[in-house]
C-alpha cells in the first residue's frame, strides 16, 4: 500500500507540473516546445512499458497503460505538427 500511496502522489504531482508548465508557454513558442518534448515523451513511453510489463500491482499496471497511451499520443501529435509546421516553410515548386 505505501508503494501505491508514493506512486499515486508522483502521478499527481507530475500530472500538476506538467499543467503548470505547459500553460505558461506562449503560443509562439508552442510548437518548438512540442516538437522538442518528443525524445522525452519517448523515455516517458520506455519507462511506462517497464512499469506495464514488471509484474507490479494491478493499479500500476492501469496506470502504466495510460501513461503509454497519454505519451504516445503526445508524440504522434508532436511529429504531426512538426511536419506541419515544416510543410508550412517548404519553397513552391510552381
């Protein structure tokens, strides 16, 4: 139960931070944010599917899964806009 209790008070608190920190940033600066949060989202991914995957209580397996889905899908977002984002700056062929 203690294991549980530290591992729900880290979820919460990274899930505050992450509000916080996301919602100080100007919308100019929105966009490089997101395509540069994607090699963190992807040590996020890494280190979900260990927790998914080792064994631990069934709560940690829940959340694990969401943190997978939640950071696949900021990744997926990430390169999206990055590639419209440079799609946007590409010189006309015409």
């Amino acid at each position: 139960m203690e294991t549980f209790v530290i591992a729900l008070t880290v979820f919460i608190l990274a899930t505050f931070l992450g509000f916080e920190v996301i919602t100080k940033v100007p919308p100019l600066l929105h966009t490089p944010l997101v395509s540069g949060s994607n090699a963190i989202s992807g040590i996020t991914i890494v280190g979900s599917l260990i927790c998914a995957g080792g064994g631990f209580e069934a709560v940690a397996a829940i959340l694990s899964v969401c943190a997978v889905s939640f950071a696949m899908i900021n990744v997926v977002g990430g390169y999206l806009v990055t590639h419209r984002m440079l799609k946007a700056f590409r010189k006309s062929r015409t």
